[in-house]
C-alpha cells in the first residue's frame, strides 16, 4: 500500500506487480512501488514482510526470470542480470552492514577495482586526486582526508564514505538500509540532513527503516510491505 498523490510525472522508478517465491513461501505477491527524482520513499514492514527480496531484486541480487513482474527506470523496462547490470542502470545500494575495507584507505576504497595505474603499479598521487574529487562532489573535501586509513574513521564518516562510493557509479537511485542502525543520534542526524541535500539535487532515496520518527520527518512518501503485499 503506497500513500500516493497522482503524479504526471514520468517515475524514476517502477516494480510492477512483483512476484517472487521460495518454495512454497511466497515472498513477494504481485507488490508494487514507485518513486520520482528529488523524492525519498520510505519502504516499511515488518520483519519478513518482503523488503529485504525487493531490495535484492532492485540491486540485481535476485536476478530477471527468478521472479514475475517489471522493473522500470524511467520508463524503461530492465532486465536486472546482476548487481553491475543494476550499476548500469543507476542503482546504488548501501547495504546495512558496511562493504568498506577498514585497512584501506579512503580513497582506496572509493575507487576498489577502479585504480588508476602507472607502469602496471597504482598511481597514489592520482588515486588520492581522484578520491579528493568525489569527496569535493558531495561537499566532503574539506573534512574527510582520502589518505587516512577507513578502520580509522567513526561509523557516521564510514557511512558517508560507502554513500559516496554508491554514488559514483553512476547512482542515481540509491537504496538505504537501515543507515542508522549503527549511529550515534548526531551521526543520524548529519546523515539525514545529508540526504535532504541529495533530494534537493535530484537524487531519488529509498529509504529502509524501523525507525517511524526518522521516516516520518525525513521521507516524501512511504510504501508498506504486508505478508509480501
């Protein structure tokens, strides 16, 4: 159920009528959501409501032909293969628990498998310059050194460092969930003022969360999953 005004708009997003069963559990039955540019949908339910499965088809996780129904961007319908074919298609995905590597350095986990190189060694100097101007994108220059070490930093600057990442893969539509399972309430609070930002942009948020005061101030609209529904 989606509290829904009409919107002429084309949707940066569509899941139509998406069905997925493991066995005889019926996961996801013919559910259905929707989202614009600059909005942030909040999608609630309860535990084994089915987000996590539409999270995974989203992301390509569950790949086309394992489940019924379409995804659409913008209009377009898209056979997901694969988490890259979801990159491509401009989904970002930040997972609950944080994919960084705390040895690494933050530029070196922004740009993981995407190192310029010298004379078949990694560029430091460029890796670091490349790093600073994603950082710069989003308004972090100033306050998050691409040098220090990720295992280093609190779990708020981890968070924005994973977002960030996400995005610069051509994210367009980004998927949250959970983001402050593990922050502190100020670290909360930067992450959602961040998020407005984001909105203000052109970003569209799908924002996971138990947390209704959080949903409920931050989100545009909110889609409920019930029993896969």
């Amino acid at each position: 159920m989606t509290s829904s005004p009409s919107n002429p708009r084309t949707p940066a997003l569509e899941m139509l009528d998406i069905d997925k069963r493991f066995g005889g559990v019926h996961a996801l039955d013919h559910a259905s959501l929707t989202a614009y540019d600059g909005e942030i949908l909040g999608l609630c339910g309860e535990n084994g409501a089915g987000k996590s499965t539409i999270l995974k088809i989203l992301s390509g996780v569950y790949p086309a032909g394992s489940y019924g129904g379409e995804v659409r961007v913008r209009g377009q319908v898209q056979r997901l293969r694969g988490t890259a074919d979801a990159q491509r298609a401009g989904i970002a995905m930040v997972h609950q628990e944080l994919m960084l590597v705390p040895e690494l350095s933050v530029a070196e986990n922004l740009l993981l498998g995407r190192e310029p190189g010298r004379f078949g060694l990694i560029d430091t100097p460029a890796l670091e310059a490349a790093a600073h101007q994603m950082l710069d994108r989003y308004g972090f220059a100033n306050e998050i050194d691409p040098a220090a070490k990720i295992g280093s930093l609190g779990i708020g600057i981890q968070q924005l460092v994973e977002i960030v990442r996400a995005l610069s893969h051509n994210g367009q539509i980004l998927i949250l969930d959970e983001p402050t399972a593990a922050l502190t309430a100020r670290e909360a609070d930067r992450l959602m003022s961040w998020l407005r930002d984001l909105r203000r942009a052109g970003t569209t948020c799908i924002y996971v969360s138990h947390r209704m005061d959080e949903v409920f101030s931050l989100c545009d609209r909110i889609t409920v999953l019930r029993n896969g529904r």
